[in-house]
C-alpha cells in the first residue's frame, strides 16, 4: 500500500512538472537588455534613446528573451515594425494615421509595440495547446488598438495613463510653427544693418512648408551728392521650402517673394524729403533647425540659424537734385542718383515654437 501512495505522488509531481515546463523555461531563457533588441531607423521623430524606454515602461521591465528583436523602421507617412524570434520574422505592422508631433507619437507607437510583443512571445505560453513541437508560430494578426487592448488594461496601474496619447490621436491639423528672428541684411539696401522678422509656417506634408513673415530693416545713411540719405526697409516674405529632417536638426532650403517699401530721409539738404520707393525682390535661403526642448510638452521650440541670398527684381532709385550758382548753371539741374543693388545677403539667428 505504501508503494502505491509513493507511486500517486510520483505521477502527480511529474505531470506537475509537464505542465509548468513552458514557463520555467520561458522564464529560465537567457534575456539581454532591452535597447539591444530594437533596431531603429532614425529620423526626426524616431530614435532608439527614446523610443526604447518608452516601450520598456509599457512592458514593465527593462530586459526581454535574447532571441527576440525588433525592427522599427518609417515607410511612406506610416511606421514599420516588425517581431523576429530567432532572425525569423514572426510577427509584422503598418501604423497608420500617426499622431502629428513627435512626443505622442512615439508615445502611441512603443504603447503599440509592447502589445503587440506581450501577445506574441508572451501570450502563447499561455495556450494549453502549446507544446514545443509548435513550430513555425503563425504570423499573429495586428494587435488591437490601444484603448482596448486587455494587456494595457492589465498593466495599467504600473504604465503611465494613455490618456495624451489618445488625445493626439484626434489630431489631424497641420503643423504650425511661430518664429522671430534676429540679424544683419547687407548691400540688398546701400550699407549693412541690423534686420528682423516674424512669421508663421504651416507644414502640409513631412517634406513640405508655407511661410509667411513681416520683415523690417533699420535706417542706415549712405553718402549721396553733397550731403547724405537714410534707407530703411519694411517688407513681407511668402516662402515655399522643402525640409529635411536629419540626426537631431532639421535642414530647410526655401525660394520665396519679398515685397515692400524702400523709405528714405535726405539729410544735409536745403530740401529735405522723405520718398519711398516700391521693392520687389526674391530671396533665397538656407536654413538649420536645432531642437531644444518638447518631450513630454505641449509647445516645442528651439534654435534656428539662416542665410538668405537676395535677388532683388525691382530696384529703387533714390535721387537727388540741385541747381548751381550762377546764372548758366542754374540752368542746368545737376543729379546724384542711388540705386539699390541688385544681389544682397542676409545671416540671422532666432527661436522657433511649434504650437
């Protein structure tokens, strides 16, 4: 009878054994740090610092099964991820409709990813008909959306509240963007002098902006005749530019239209007037965009350096005229003219805000 009793307990404990195999051997399998699973394609939104700890926080640990990575990668206006076990691709996603600014998207992103890594690799230990014969694992259907994904439900007191990410989903506008610049315009008027400028851009696409700006240039005094005459400039600038997001700055080349009024004071005359003479012009520029801060905020900005080469298509001719002294020459007007260049240049420095 003993030996019977011994037996029972003996089958008892290894069919025990049997059953919990799969998860001791999950959780025995050798793990490496999380950030060396991903592969990340970067680009202005997507990077592998920020994206990784993002999808750690969702997953609630930091390290994951050596033989699992991840590949993440931008494709046409939607992002790429796949799951691979061993280098064999088991699992794929297309995400669409993407948030427009970068913080909630990589926000909505990693929260996408971990699902979809909990119900591939984890969630199949949890089938009874699993067994370890089962091989090749079927590719798992696009995971659920986030608000109603059961393993978010079930990890939420220990992940941050999706609740922005949910919000920057309605977003759908474009991207606007406030700037004020700061700088020196030289020879497009006689003379060097300080210039400034304020403006919006609309991003319509990832590679695309409008601009629009008000533009003004201080007075600066060129010698003219016999005596001398003050320029100053007040303008507007429409621009059409294509931008390039690179590692951690943003390149911008534009091609715009600039409009306005050249005025001018005569100093040193007899008859001092104060004309303004219509400009038209074409400037082109080059632009560099560093970040600063916008991770986890509502307003992003940073730092933005440019130079402009500027064609000026009208230029304004200021004059001046006099008679001489004596009888026969005052007869004869005696003219100075000034007339603005035709190619000038333009550096500034500013601060950009995207709203």
């Amino acid at each position: 009878m003993l030996r019977h009793r011994w037996g029972g307990f003996t089958c008892i404990a290894i069919a025990a054994a049997c059953i919990s195999s799969p998860a001791a051997a999950a959780d025995d399998a050798p793990k490496r740090p999380l950030a060396e699973a991903f592969a990340v394609e970067p680009d202005e939104c997507l990077e592998a610092g920020s994206l990784v700890p993002a999808v750690a926080r969702w997953l609630g640990h930091e390290e994951i099964d050596r033989r699992i990575s991840i590949a993440v990668r931008r494709d046409e206006g939607a992002v790429v991820y796949g799951l691979h076990r061993d280098g064999v691709l088991v699992g794929q996603r297309k995400v669409t409709n993407l948030p427009s600014g970068c913080t909630e998207l990589r926000t909505a992103l990693a929260l996408s990813i971990a699902v979809a890594v909990e119900a591939t690799f984890f969630g199949a230990e949890e089938e009874p008909a699993t067994t370890p014969d089962a091989v090749p694992l079927p590719v798992p259907s696009p995971p659920p959306s986030p608000a109603r994904s059961p393993v978010s439900r079930s990890r939420s007191p220990a992940r941050p509240s999706p609740g922005p990410t949910r919000r920057s989903a309605r977003r759908t506008g474009h991207q606007a963007t406030l700037r004020g610049e700061a700088g020196v315009l030289w020879t497009a008027l006689p003379g060097a002098r300080p210039l400034f400028s304020a403006g919006i851009d609309i991003r319509w696409s990832r590679y695309l902006e409008t601009r629009t700006a008000i533009v003004a240039a201080t007075a600066a005094t060129s010698p003219l005749g016999s005596g001398e005459v003050e320029t100053r400039l007040y303008a507007g600038r429409a621009d059409a530019c294509a931008a390039s997001p690179a590692w951690r700055i943003e390149l911008r080349a534009c091609l715009g239209l600039g409009w306005g009024l050249v005025e001018t004071r005569g100093l040193g005359f007899l008859d001092g007037r104060t004309p303004s003479r219509p400009w038209l012009a074409m400037p082109l520029r080059g632009e560099v965009r560093i970040p600063v801060a916008g991770n986890g905020a509502s307003l992003s900005w940073g730092l933005l350096f440019a130079t402009d080469l500027v064609v000026t298509l009208r230029r304004a001719q200021i004059g001046v005229v006099g008679l001489g002294g004596d009888a026969q020459a005052r007869a004869v007007p005696r003219t100075a003219v000034l007339t603005v260049p035709v190619l000038g240049g333009a550096a500034a420095v500013g601060l950009y805000f995207e709203l």
